[in-house]
C-alpha cells in the first residue's frame, strides 16, 4: 500500500516536473519530456541489469587492479628512498 501511494505521488510530481520543464526549454535544441523520464519508479524499469560477471569485473576493476598499482608504487617509492640513502 506504501508503494503504491509513493506511485501515485511520483505520477503526479513526475507530470508537474515535465510540465514546467516542457514550459521552459528551447523547442530548437531539446527533445520534449515526458513524465516517465522523471519518476524514479518508471526509471527503475528501465535500467537494463547487469551479469553478477560483468558487476564483479567492474568492482574489481576499480578496487583491485587499482590498488595493486598503488600498492606497487608504494614499493618503488620505498626502494628508491632507500637508494638515494
């Protein structure tokens, strides 16, 4: 029942918003707007998943591989001071 009320409550906000929107943007550049493309429950639908793969690859990619440049660096950096010493 929460759900549903938050749905009818973003239907309506989402309307509002493309309306003042729509009021308000160049007709020449920009795409007219629709209510769905500011309601987050309609957004949600929209989003295509992802594999837990691809997730991971890019997980790891960030926290990992990343990590181990720095942590490498770190070395080097360490071994050179201990050089110049």
């Amino acid at each position: 029942m929460a759900e549903a009320r938050s749905r009818d409550r973003w239907a309506h906000t989402s309307a509002l918003i493309a309306m003042t929107v729509n009021c308000h943007r160049d007709a020449k550049k920009s795409r007219p707007f629709k209510p769905a493309d500011f309601d987050p429950h309609e957004l949600a639908k929209k989003q295509e998943r992802v594999s837990k793969r691809d997730a991971f690859m890019m997980l790891k990619s960030v926290f990992v591989e990343g990590a181990e440049v720095n942590r490498k660096g770190a070395k080097d950096a360490k071994l050179g001071r201990r050089r110049k010493e």
